[in-house]
C-alpha cells in the first residue's frame, strides 16, 4: 500500500563514495519534537527547526537528512509504503559528479513527510527501514504508538 509518493527527486543521483557524517533518518511524533533516532544520534536543529510548526496531533513526521554539506547535495523523501507491519521509506540523494566543483557553502539539507498516525497506532509495532535509491539501508527502527 502506498502512503505517500512523488517523482520529483526520480532523476537524482549520488555520485560520492559516501554520505556526509551526521547523515540520517529520524521519526517524529511529540509536541516538544522528541526524535527517535538510529544510534541515538543528534538531529540537527535545521531539521528539528523545519517541524517546529507542524502539528503532530495525528501525523507522524518521518525525516531523512543529510549531515553537514555542499548545498551541491540534496536528499528527498520519494516514496512511503506499508505492507503488513513492514513500512519502507524510499529517500533518493543528489550529488555533482566526483570531483565536479561543489559549492563553498554549508547546509544540512532534510526531507520529511507526513504519515497519518492511526496507521502506526492500528498496526501495534511498524517496522520502519529507510532506503535510498542504491537500496543500501539508511536506517531502521520500530515504532509503537
């Protein structure tokens, strides 16, 4: 079942051998923006900032981001689907070619998306993995609302 989509990042592309430190995925569902996150690692206040003014009363924030970088470097969220208690979050990245020239600036470039929260709290524990478009993992973690 697909919960949310878009073909906006479809042509992106990584082209550097890894990700910037700090990179990672996140799940937000409190008023006061608590994240539950891999490794207990620190979302950037960049991305905490973003959600500052959504309303979490019934939605799930699902984030994914990119540590400290060019803003040659993009992420977005392109896919969201649930099947069983297996909820897949497809995160596509952009990067200029190795060795291209890359901006001086520096950024933390995030994503989200917004997923009802009655689909967590009927389902009991989803399991959440985060891929991006080379299927390597970005994250896991189960929620249980």
């Amino acid at each position: 079942k697909v919960l949310y989509s878009t073909d906006k990042y479809k042509n992106w592309q990584w082209y550097l051998p890894e990700y910037p430190q700090g990179t990672g995925v996140a799940a937000m569902y409190s008023y006061d923006l608590q994240a539950r996150t891999m490794n207990l690692q620190q979302v950037p206040q960049s991305v905490i900032n973003k959600l500052q003014n959504v309303d979490l009363t019934n939605k799930v924030a699902l984030v994914a981001y990119l540590g400290g970088t060019s803003s040659s470097n993009s992420i977005g969220i392109e896919k969201v689907t649930l099947k069983g208690k297996d909820m897949t979050v497809n995160v596509r990245t952009k990067s200029p070619y190795v060795n291209a020239p890359m901006t001086q600036d520096y950024v933390y470039p995030s994503d989200y998306v917004l997923i009802d929260r009655s689909i967590f709290e009927a389902a009991g524990d989803v399991n959440v993995t985060f891929v991006d478009q080379n299927k390597k993992v970005l994250g896991k973690m189960k929620i249980n609302l």
